[in-house]
C-alpha cells in the first residue's frame, strides 16, 4: 500500500482593521497541478478572472452576509459579492497555498469600506 496523500484545507483570516476581519471562510488548498498550469498561463495572458474562478471550485464553505442576505457558498455567489471581496478571498487563498501567512494585516482592498 503506498502512501496516502490527506486533503488540505484551510480557514482564512484577515487581520483586526481588514474590512472582512470575523469572517469565516473554509477553502481546499488542492488543485491539481494540471489546474495550477492552466490557471497561470490563464493569468500570464491577462486574465485575471482565472483566479478567482480557480477560488470558487476551492470554496468549502463560508458565512458571508451581503445586503442583509446569507450568500451561498458557491460559484454563484461568490459572483454576487463585491469584486473587493472576491478579490480579497481569492488574494488570500493564493497566499495560503502557497505556505504564506494567510492572515491579511490590516490592508484593506481598494474601494472597500472601513471594517
């Protein structure tokens, strides 16, 4: 018998002053390299999108409010929330694959209101 490789996964965190400190949200950390090859040249050619689109097949689950409205955690509504969130939960999925730190300290992303 070989040697099993457990999932990984995570919870990210944003920093005391981050407009989305308190939330929480659980992510996969495993793609298979195939997707990471994709989702880089995807992003060499410009596209941004593909992160973000790479982050929302990693959601597990979340306890996100937008509008007074619990989003569910899907593609879909991940799609619904404010490109800053998206953008800061997918910013933070990246740095906890990559074995970074994943609590965000105090930055907060343009455009995002005060936490």
């Amino acid at each position: 018998m070989g040697f099993a490789i457990k999932p990984h996964a995570a919870t990210l965190e944003f920093a005391e002053g981050h407009a989305l400190h308190g939330a929480s949200v659980q992510v996969s950390l495993d793609i298979t390299l195939e997707e990471h090859q994709a989702m880089s040249a995807k992003v060499r050619a410009g596209d941004g999108d593909a992160v973000v689109a790479a982050f929302a097949r990693a959601l597990q689950s979340w306890d996100l409010v937008w509008g007074g409205v619990e989003v569910p955690c899907t593609p879909e509504g991940l799609q619904s929330l404010p490109s800053w969130v998206a953008d800061a939960l997918a910013e933070a999925w990246l740095s906890a694959r990559a074995g970074l730190p994943f609590v965000i300290s105090g930055r907060t992303a343009p455009g995002a209101p005060p936490a």
